[in-house]
C-alpha cells in the first residue's frame, strides 16, 4: 500500500475493514443473545485493522479512533487519520444495513480534511474522495422531500421543522408531497442517502464525536453537498475533546428554505 495516495490508502483500509466486519457478522450465524459479543468484537477487530495499517504504511501519522485511547500528541501532529471503525455498532448487531465504516485524514497545515472515505458494506456502497462531483441542480418532484435524522437522538423540534420547510416549498412550487423524517443509523448512511438521491437533508442538534462526523462530512462537501454547523459554519477537527456540537448536510437548493424553518420553529 505504500504506493498508494492518501485518498486510495483511505479507501483500501475502510473496504478491508467493511469485508471482515461482514465476514465477523455472518460467522455469528443466528446471533441470539450473542448480539453484545457480535458488537464489542465488531468495534475492536475493526479498529486493530485499521490501527495496525495506519501504523505500518503511514507511520508519521497520528489516529484518533473512536475505540482507542486517545493522546494528546496528536493535537500538535500534523497529519491525523480520523476513523470510527463501526459506526452504527447497533444497527451492525441487528443485522441492519446502515452501518459503516469511516476513514478520514486532517491536515493541520491546511486546516481540512482529505482522503475521506465512507464505506457500506452491507451495502455493498463505498463513497469518497475519488468520487466525481454530483449533480444536484433540481429537488425531486414525485415524491416528499426527505430529512434523515438520528434513530435515537433526533432534533426536538424536527417535526415542526419539517411542516413549516413543507409550506414555504410548495409556497415557491418547489413541491406539493410534503416533507418525510426518515430515520438511519450510521452518519455514513445518512449522508449516503442524499448521496443516494434518496433524501435531501440531514440535520442532527445534540452533538456526538469527530470519528462520526469527519468522513461523512468530507465526502459529503467533496461531492456537492452543503455540510455545515447549523449555523452556517464550517465543522473542524482535531481538537480535545474531538466533539462537534452540530451538524447540518443539504442539497444546495434546499438550504434556504430549511435555514428559514429552522429559524421559524425556534422562535416559535
């Protein structure tokens, strides 16, 4: 793999990680009440891999993986590999499809992210840097617009969000089949249903970690998303502790409309 470019290196250890997590996942058969085993084992084998490859083919590099021990030392390193090796460990252990595996570098030099990739084994989808830039010129007019949110922590006042950005598009013509709040797991699988053409929005209020947020994020804007804090700023990395209060990825047509029923379902 030394051969490889950082975005290739990216997407060649978050594949490998995917195929041994579907290897780990059918050898449990009938999992039963073995689910909790399937998911530590799951989180653990997933991070060695990617740990030991990081280590031996980019050895200069520091990594924040969500199932190590974080360093400090990293906050002065200039290149830090960024990964969740499961990311949607409770969808993994219910047999679900969205989850994935996430893999991004920071450059401290350039204050962004590169070499983002998010894989979906079960899938079958990988996403990333390598990928072209979409074309997103026009919202969908068969069907609702769709908003995924976290299955167990979505924004409280979504719903409201939601009724309200339904009226102001079908104010403008934009749509008249309303607005849907669909849930998925993984951060990955979100971003990889806009991706997907699947859904239009994603908005999430009550934090979590960077090694949720960075791939997706990277390879969200790369391919022609708006991703942002909900306020409109941009989302950066590395610091201590790595949590990222918010996070907003749409379409760039909708934005305007979502920002503005944001802005109304707070104040109302």
């Amino acid at each position: 793999m030394n051969d490889l470019s950082d975005a290739e290196f990216s997407v060649a250890i978050a594949t490998q990680a995917g195929a041994m997590l579907m290897e780990l996942r059918e050898s449990y058969g009938q999992i039963g009440d073995r689910i909790g085993d399937l998911r530590n084992e799951g989180d653990r084998r997933a991070h060695q891999l990617l740990a030991d490859l990081i280590a031996e083919f980019r050895p200069d590099d520091a990594l924040l993986s969500e199932e190590g021990k974080d360093d400090d030392a990293r906050l002065s390193a200039q290149r830090v590999w960024i990964v969740d090796p499961l990311d949607g460990t409770f969808e993994y252990g219910q047999g679900r499809a969205d989850w994935a595996v996430h893999v991004a570098l920071w450059d401290a030099r350039a204050q962004a992210l590169s070499a983002c990739t998010v894989d979906l084994p079960a899938q079958q989808v990988t996403r990333s840097v390598l990928d072209p830039r979409l074309d997103l010129a026009s919202l969908p007019a068969d069907r609702p617009i769709r908003i995924v949110a976290s299955r167990n922590h979505p924004p409280r006042t979504l719903p409201a969000v939601a009724d309200l950005l339904a009226a102001g598009l079908a104010a403008d013509g934009l749509g008249n089949h309303g607005v849907e709040i669909v849930e998925v797991g993984s951060v990955g699988g979100k971003v990889n249903e806009l991706l997907s053409g699947r859904a239009e929005a994603y908005v999430h209020d009550t934090g979590f970690h960077e090694w949720d947020v960075a791939a997706p994020y990277g390879v969200a804007q790369h391919c022609g998303l708006i991703a942002t804090h909900l306020d409109g700023s941009q989302v950066t990395f590395n610091h201590m502790p790595p949590r990222v209060g918010d996070l907003l990825v749409s379409h760039p047509v909708l934005l305007p409309y979502l920002q503005r029923a944001r802005a109304e379902a707070a104040a109302t």
